[in-house]
C-alpha cells in the first residue's frame, strides 16, 4: 500500500462528490484506488431476516458474501477509529487508499474542503491537515487547490501524500523533501534517541510527527 488520504469537511462539503471524480482521475493515471468511509453512527450491512444479517445477529465475528462479481466482508472491529489498520488489512494493494470522512482521527494526512456559505474556516487537526481544498478565494500557509480542478488535486495527493511504508518523512512548507538513506537513518536515530526517554512518551510508540515553526526573527539571523 503506497499513500493514505483522508478527505474531510463538514456536512454537505462535497466529500464524496470529491472522491468521485477523483477515483477516476486516478484510475486514469494507472493507480489502483480503494474507499474507506468513515461512518461514526454506524450503518446497515444488510436487509434485516436475510441470511448474511442472521448470521451477524447470531454474534459471528466475521460475515462474508462472495458472489461472481463482488465480494463483501463485513466484520466486528476491535477499533472501528484505526482506520489506517483497516486500509493495511484490506487495501495493502492498492496505490492510494481514500477515505470519506475521519475528522478528528489523528495519525494520518487530510485534505480538507472549504465550501462557501458552509464551512468558511478550517476546522481539522493542522498538524495532519495536507491541503484545502476550496470553492472561493482563501489565504493559507497550506497549499490551496481549486475544487473543480480534479487533475490538480490528483496531482497534489500523487506527489505530496507520504507512502505509507518511508519510516522518515521529511514535509517543507507542504512539499515531500526525498532524503538519502543515510540522513534518513541519521534523523530517524537522533529522533528516537532524544525522545525515549521523555516523561509521557509510551516505548514502543510507532508515529511521532515533529513540526518546526521557524519565526521571522530567526530568518534575520541567517
């Protein structure tokens, strides 16, 4: 699995209007594409009295359906909020994996949609925040993209979302920096060394992301 996105944004935004035609942008470029939407009050799974849905009530942990064209699992999630766990488990495939929704899940990068008269300012978590997205005029210190430009959003998510699998991500200003073996080796070892053993920071931890925010002030020295 290459790259995960979430798209965000309040109700009635755009997401899966966003996603719509953003899947076939991708699709066209030679990327396989998986959807996860996030679904915080639940969701039906099947017609109540069918066998699938007694099968479920009956307390199974897992229900599949495999027919000639679609095949469907639905089963019961130790923690229905990992949704990066849920994309290794049933994405690892896929190139670029894009979910509807999870504002307010951490941990992974987001493109969230401004939509005018609806959601005036940003309201996700900036440190995970990737790109706006918007309808109208806005200034930002993340990159802005048109809402009607698909092939300018594919772009952003194809060369600015971090594979899943680099274990060091080096983000200026929005853009993915490449860093040699070496001084990925050197900054993921400093990190670790420096941080472990700090009061608060569990061993073991598996995502530590470090913003740096450098003052005008400190620009005047150089």
């Amino acid at each position: 699995m290459s790259k995960i996105v979430a798209v965000i944004g309040s109700s009635q935004t755009g997401k899966t209007r966003l996603i719509e035609r953003l899947v076939p942008e991708l699709k066209k470029r030679g990327r396989t594409v998986a959807v996860i939407k996030h679904c915080p009050h639940g969701f039906l799974f099947d017609v109540k009295g069918k066998d699938s849905h007694r099968f479920f009530q009956a307390g199974a942990d897992g229900v599949a359906m495999a027919g000639p064209d679609l095949t469907a699992v639905v089963k019961r999630p130790s923690d229905a909020n990992d949704l990066r766990a849920i994309a290794r488990a049933y994405f690892r495939d896929a190139d670029i994996v894009l979910i509807e929704g999870g504002k307010g899940i951490t941990g992974f990068r987001n493109i969230e949609i401004l939509h005018k008269g609806i959601s005036d300012e940003p309201a996700g978590a900036p440190y995970d925040l990737a790109a706006l997205v918007t309808d109208f005029a806005f200034k930002s210190d993340k990159p802005v993209l048109d809402l009607e430009n698909i092939p300018a959003v594919a772009d952003f998510v194809e060369k600015n979302i971090p594979d899943e699998d680099d274990d060091v991500v080096l983000e200026v200003d929005g853009t993915l920096i490449p860093i040699k073996d070496f001084v990925r080796s050197f900054m993921k070892n400093t990190i670790l060394g420096m941080i472990g053993s700090l009061r608060g920071v569990e061993q073991g931890s598996r995502h530590i992301r470090i913003g740096i925010l450098r003052r005008e002030e400190e620009d005047e020295k150089l």
